[in-house]
C-alpha cells in the first residue's frame, strides 16, 4: 500500500492507475479540487461497489448460466454485509479474494465508517483511503478479468457470450444452493 502525502500525490496516484480504471472514476480528480476529500470518498466507494455488484451480477450470468431477470430480483433484495459479499464471490468465482486485496479496503473502510457517521478524520487518513479504494478496485477488476474474462469496471457489452441461460426456477434453485436469498419475484 502507498502512502498519499498531499492532494498532488493523491491525483499522481490517480493518475498512475491502469486506464480503464481511471475511466471507471472518471469524477474523482474534479472531486477533489472542488470539494472537501469526504466527497471523493464517498465517490469511489460508491463506484467500488457498483463494481462489486456488477462481478457478482455477470459473474452468475456468465459463468453460471443465470436466468438475467431472476439473478437482477435477487440481487436488488440481497443484503450483504463486507463479510457476506467476500463469501459470495468466492461460491460464484470459485476463488477467493485474496486476503492482501481485501487489507487493501479494510481500513479504508474503517475510513469511511468514521466519515458517514459524523466523525472527523484527518486529512491524511482520507487521502489514504481514496487512494486504498482506487487500488482495491483496480486489483478486484484485475481478479475477476482473470478468473471469468470479464472486468467489471469495464464495458460490460457483450461480456457473457451466447450461452443460452437456465430457466427461471432452475436458476432460482441454483441461487439458492449458492448461499442468496430464494425470495423472488420472478417477472
């Protein structure tokens, strides 16, 4: 993990990410000129998890055969916690996110904790965590692109191929035997 000394350092950091990473946060520089650093730490954790949601999302379509309309009902009713969600993607990648990427975002996450519930952190602490962010999403997106050819911080167009899906019950089952919620609305 780096350490961010300064707001140049931090958009040096920013900068030295890979592209797609860097278009995937495509506010963050403008973030933290015009605003206090609390706002770009609320934007890439907001992102990070889009991105999250997304691995798991395309994950269950692509390498699961998931039928889309279940997988988008069980999903907007999942609740996870950051433990939860770890053990989600390791039953859909069948592969875990290596213990080095999630110390990444933990105290990050401690961070951002502090933030939303009124806290004030140091400025270097938040920096440091915008930073821990952008360096977990970048190796979550590395991961998944590596364990299921797709990155979801990327375009996501075309990312599961032609396989045709399960039908709806059957994918309601195979959900269900992968630890998520059976309780759905299938449309």
């Amino acid at each position: 993990m780096v350490t961010i000394k300064s707001i140049p350092g931090l958009k040096h950091h920013y900068n030295a990410l890979p592209q797609g990473i860097r278009n995937y946060f495509p506010c963050v520089l403008g973030l933290i000129d015009a605003f206090p650093l609390e706002v770009g730490l609320s934007y890439v954790f907001s992102r990070t998890e889009l991105a999250q949601n997304d691995a798991i999302y395309c994950g269950l379509l692509k390498l699961h055969r998931a039928h889309r309309e279940v997988v988008e009902s069980v999903l907007l009713k999942q609740r996870s916690t950051r433990a939860e969600y770890r053990k989600f993607f390791a039953t859909v990648f069948n592969s875990s996110i290596p213990d080095s990427t999630v110390a990444t975002i933990q105290k990050a996450e401690g961070i951002r904790d502090r933030v939303m519930h009124g806290k004030t952190p140091p400025p270097s602490e938040i920096r440091n965590a915008v930073a821990q962010v952008l360096e977990y999403t970048r190796d979550l997106d590395a991961l998944v692109q590596q364990l299921a050819g797709f990155h979801p911080c990327g375009d996501l167009r075309g990312f599961k191929g032609a396989a045709a899906p399960l039908d709806k019950s059957t994918t309601g089952w195979v959900l269900k035997g992968m630890g998520f919620s059976r309780e759905y609305v299938v449309p």
